[in-house]
C-alpha cells in the first residue's frame, strides 16, 4: 500500500507539473510559440521599427512633415525672390517732391534798365572781355587731337587755295560785271559796320523787352567781331605782310612786319563771327542760313572787288567762326556749369541720404 500510495503521489505530481508549465513559462518562450501559431496582431509583437505608431498616427505624422516641408520651401523662394516694387515699403511722406531739372542756360535775372546796373553790366562785360582774350590765346594749349585734326584740315584747306589764287583772281576779275559790283556794294557793309549794328540792335531789343536770350545774342555778337577783328588786324595781319592782288597783280607775296594788311579777310572775319554766333543763339534753321549766306556774299564780294584773295576769305572764315563758336560755348559751359550740381538731403528707411543732381 506503501508502495501504491508513492507511485499514486508521484502521478499527481507529473499531471501537475504539465499543467503548471504553459502558465509560468517565460517571455521568449511563448512568444516563440504564440508566433508559430497566430500571426502578430500589433507593431510591438511584429519587432518592425515602421509600425510603432498606430496607422492614425502615423498618417498625422506624415501631413505634419508634408506642411513643413511647404512651409520651408516657401520660406526659402521667399528669400531667394528679390523685392519688387510692391513689396518695397512706401517712401516716407517727408519726402519733398522732386525738381524739375533747370534749363541748360536759365538767366539769373531779366535785363534791367537802370542806371546803376547798366554801369554794373559794363563792368561785367569788360572783365569777360579780358577773360575770354585769355582764354583765346592759350586754347590751343588745351586742344585734343580732334581739335588739332580740325586745324590741320582748315590750313590744308587755305594752302590749297593759295596755289590757285592767281587763277581764281583772274577768273573773278573775267566775270566781273556791274551786277556783281551792286551786290558788292550792298552786301559788303555786313562784314563791317553792319555787323556791329546787328549786335547792337541784339543788345537793344534784350534791354528793351527785358530777354535774357537776346541780349546775350547781342553781347556775343559784339564781343566776337571786337576780339576776332582785334587778333586778325593787329596780330595776323602784321605777321603775315601779305601784299593785296591789285598791288602784287595776283601773286603771292608775303612781307612779314610790313604794312601789308591782305591775309587774312578783316571782312570776311568779322562777317563770319557774327554769323557763328547769331546761327549758334537762334532755333531753327532760317536765321543761321540767313546769317550765313550774307556771310558768303560779303566772302565774294571781296575777291570781286579784287582786295582780297581766295585764301584771305577763307582765312578770314574759318578764324571768324572758330571765334564765335568759342565763345558760344564758353559761355554756355560756364553757365552749365554753375546750375547743373545740386545736393539734396532726403530721408530713406534707416536713416538720411544725400541726393546729387547733375
């Protein structure tokens, strides 16, 4: 019985053990086993890093990270972008509005008729006499290489016709006519006191009707034929002794020093200073071609008169409008000059800047 009871003991014992074991088994165990007969049913029993989130989750997760990345892409273009105008930030309102530019020869004041300014613009005038005779004698010092192309050109041009003077003086003395010699006649006064009155009646009529344009006309007309007739008459004229066709019978004949007064044209130089400067003062076309041409008539009218040479007139042209043209432009330079820099002070976003005109 004692035997029976023992083997009856260690049975129980056996079928107790079977039972107990499924339940106090450990982890890896039953997951092996639970993994061989269900499938996992969760991320954490399937061990994959992609599913530890739930499918919810993950599908927020993945539109946050898709907003994100707009927004940086957004930011990025923005910066990329440059500013427009529109995107630019208004002006300040303390802004003044901006100037229209001053003209290129705006007058300081209108032509007064008292006495005491007139004697003001006498002095004024003498002093730019003397500045502009300077200016006159050291210009070629100042010259560029375009100018000295001008000037060689212009001197080819007189030595030229100083090798057919005999021959262009005979051929106006065979055409001459008493057609020719009233032409002469009435036209050879412009390259004389004509001109001065030209000036004169510049000067007038701006004084009159109070025009700064006009009187300035007449005050360049004046002063180109005075320094023109002053340089050809008593500087070139001296220098060069060129005797006058009725005396050396339409040869060339050069005597230095000598009271010969033929080269160059004293008409033809003030007759063309004084059309330089009207062609260069007036608009338009029709009072330089008019200018001009009575310029021409007295060139002619001194060759048919048989006092002048060819290239005594074309001398006498070319020093009377390189004048007048000088002091044209002198004078509007100096004018542009003094009204063209302005300096203005504007407010910007982060501060003040300085605004230069010119």
């Amino acid at each position: 019985m004692h035997g029976r009871g023992r083997v009856k003991c260690v049975a129980v014992l056996l079928i107790v053990s079977v039972l107990v074991c499924p339940v106090f088994a450990d982890d890896g165990a039953s997951a092996g086993e639970a993994s061989a007969a269900v499938p996992p049913s969760s991320a954490t029993e399937r061990g994959e890093p992609g599913f530890q989130a739930s499918f919810e989750e993950s599908f927020l997760a993945a539109e946050a990270a898709e907003i994100d990345a707009d927004l940086e892409a957004r930011s990025t273009e923005t910066q990329q972008k440059p500013p427009t105008t529109e995107e630019q930030p208004p002006k300040p309102t303390t802004e003044e509005p901006q100037k229209p530019e001053p003209p290129k020869e705006p007058p300081p004041k209108r032509p007064s008729l008292k006495p005491a300014d007139f004697w003001k613009d006498v002095k004024v005038e003498a002093k730019r006499y003397v500045a502009d005779s300077y200016a006159i004698l050291v210009a070629p010092f100042h010259w560029s290489v375009a100018d000295w192309e001008r000037a060689a050109g212009a001197a080819v041009l007189i030595g030229g016709l100083m090798l057919e003077d005999k021959h262009l003086d005979h051929e106006f003395q065979k055409n001459r006519s008493t057609f020719t010699n009233r032409v002469s006649q009435a036209t050879t006064g412009f390259g004389g006191g004509y001109g001065v009155n030209t000036g004169f009646a510049f000067l007038i009529v701006g004084y009159v009707f109070r025009s700064w344009d006009v009187r300035e006309t007449g005050r360049e007309t004046l002063e180109a034929g005075f320094l023109s007739n002053l340089l050809d008459k008593w500087v070139l004229k001296y220098a060069f002794g060129r005797e006058r066709p009725q005396k050396s019978n339409g040869r060339t004949v050069f005597r230095p020093g000598s009271s010969n007064d033929s080269f160059p044209s004293g008409h033809a130089t003030e007759a063309f200073a004084v059309a330089s400067v009207i062609a260069m003062r007036s608009p338009g076309w029709v009072l330089p071609t008019i200018a001009y041409t009575a310029a021409t008539l007295v060139a002619f009218d001194r060759m048919n008169d048989r006092v002048h040479f060819a290239s005594d007139v074309a001398a006498g042209a070319v020093l009377g409008t390189a004048i007048g043209r000088f002091l044209v432009a002198r004078h509007r330079r100096a004018r542009a000059e003094a009204q063209k820099t302005t300096l203005e002070i504007v407010p910007i976003k982060s501060g003040l800047a300085a605004r230069i005109g010119f």
